[in-house]
C-alpha cells in the first residue's frame, strides 16, 4: 500500500492522533524532485507499514496544512510522533536516509 493522502479535513486524526511514527509527505503534481521522490516514498510505506504510518500534503490543494507547519520548500518531509512533529527532511533525499531518520522514531 503505498501513502495515504491527507487533507485538513482528517489531518488531525490520520496524524496528530496517530498510535504510531507518521511521515507526511508534503509535496505538488509540479514539483519534478517530488515526482522523484514518490516512489521511495510508496516503497518506505510498503516496506514499513506495519510500524508507521505514510502520508502525503499536496501542498497546492491543502494550503492551511503547508502554512501551518511553514512548509516553505518542497519536497518536505515531516515525521510525528505522539502528535509532535519530531524530525524534518528537506529535499529529495535517498531512501537510506529516510529509514534511518524513521527508525530513529519507531
């Protein structure tokens, strides 16, 4: 399964209620690095789905969730714990790097 997609709507109860490790993907349909970075994204959420949970922002049609964690790049990526944004990752980065930021939180 790859990463759900969040709105504002049910952000607080796919995210911020979470019983365990949440990334949030904030991304756009227009952003050439976050089309890159899609399909490690959906890789980590097939890979470690039962420990956390993966989402994803499209940061065009959600605008008050990219304000209200001052999302000024994209992609960002996000990670919450118990409701608390906990880590950030700017940039495409390589999936070994998003584990590892990851399973520092699980």
């Amino acid at each position: 399964m790859g990463a759900q997609a969040v709105t504002q709507a049910n952000f607080k109860d796919v995210v911020i209620n979470s019983d365990k490790p949440v990334l949030v993907d904030f991304w756009a349909e227009w952003c050439g690095p976050c089309k890159k970075l899609a399909p490690t994204i959906d890789e980590i959420a097939a890979e470690m789905g039962d420990a956390i949970t993966v989402t994803k922002v499209d940061v065009d049609s959600e605008r008050g969730l990219g304000a209200m964690f001052q999302i000024m790049s994209i992609p960002t990526l996000l990670i919450f714990k118990d409701g608390v944004k906990v880590d950030e990752i700017m940039g495409a980065r390589p999936k070994a790097e998003i584990v590892a930021k990851l399973k520092q939180h699980i």
